[in-house]
C-alpha cells in the first residue's frame, strides 16, 4: 500500500513538473513580439504579419531619413519591404506599437487604445530645449480615425454634439492636463472618464 501511494505521488511529481516546463514554451510561441500591422483591422484584433517570437528575431529598417516612404522588415533572414502609405503600423521588439499617418515619415507611437487613441511623437530637439527630445501629443477618434493634436480645441470640436463634449469642458482646464495619467485606474484620465459614456 506505501509503495502505490509513493508511486502515485512520484507519478504526479512528474506531470506537474512537465506541465509546468511545457506551458511556457507554448505561451511564448502565440506571444509575438513584433511584427506589422497591414491594416487598422489587424491592429485592434492584435494580428502581427511576419511576426517574430522567441526563436525569430525581427529588425526594423524605417528609412526616415529625407523623408524616406519605405520601411524594411528583415523577418528570418529574408527582407521584406513595405511602403508606410499602405500599411497601418508596427511593433517593435519592445513591444511598443506605432501608427503611421500621412505623411511617410510621420510615425505615431499609441500609448493608449482606450475611448481615444493616444499618441505621442518624438521630435529633434533644439538649443531652447538643450536639445532633448521633444514630446507632443496626438489622438485620434477609434484606431482609424483622423490624427490631431492633443488639444482641448481639437477634442471639443470632435466631440462637439457628443456627451463627450460636457464631460471635457467640466474635466479640463489647460492642454497640459489632458495628458495627466489616471495611476488608481492605470489609463489617461481623459480616458478614464469618457469611458464612463459608453
């Protein structure tokens, strides 16, 4: 009778620890870490073509300079060039994901996929910002919708017959606090309370 019941513990012993080995190989080959998104579609449905995961390694190529209109994803030892006009974004191997919108080299990175779409550009520096970086705001209405800045005239007239109008015009004072961080809800305030409306 001991036998069988140590044997029974071993046996167990022994599938916990292969179930516990094989889970996480499986979760990391349906968890791509970069890839492209062809259409906004792809992006609000998280379906990455050309997607790498922990035994594929992707590199980006965006050709910004002079305004270049192609980025070139090497995907496996191949290279594969798309125009940025015809596809909808990327993710990098951060996982970080961008949108690209009119203009070719204008690359938006979403911080946020919630009522609105948040995002935020990187520009060159200057000698007045001792040439960091410059961090400007953008939204959109839904992940295709058009890009502007992130701005309480822009969002008012957005939403101008909307609900959404009264909520902005009671919440917010200055531009500067539409991009204050909600840390309780762990989303963008002005996120926080326009999705009350829906």
């Amino acid at each position: 009778m001991k036998t069988l019941k140590f044997s029974m513990i071993l046996l167990a012993l022994f599938l916990l620890k292969t179930f516990a080995q094989a889970t996480p190989l499986n979760a990391a080959t349906n968890d791509p870490k970069s890839g492209i998104y062809l259409t906004a579609f792809d992006y609000k449905h998280n379906q990455l073509h050309l997607a790498s995961d922990q035994s594929t390694s992707n590199k980006f190529r965006l050709n910004d300079f002079f305004g270049g209109k192609t980025l070139t994803l090497s995907h496996e030892g191949k290279n594969y060039q798309f125009s940025k006009d015809s596809i909808y974004g990327y993710r990098d191997k951060d996982g970080n994901d961008y949108r690209f919108y009119k203009s070719n080299s204008a690359k938006y990175k979403i911080l946020e996929n919630g009522r609105i779409v948040i995002y935020e550009r990187q520009q060159p520096g200057n000698k007045q910002t001792g040439f960091k970086p410059l961090v400007r705001y953008y939204f959109s209405d839904g992940v295709n919708g058009e890009v502007y800045p992130l701005s309480l005239h822009h969002l008012k007239n957005v939403f101008k017959d909307q609900p959404a109008f009264e909520v902005i015009d009671a919440n917010f004072q200055t531009d500067d606090d539409l991009t204050k961080y909600d840390n309780y809800h762990h989303m963008f305030r002005i996120n926080h309370l326009l999705v009350k409306l829906l």
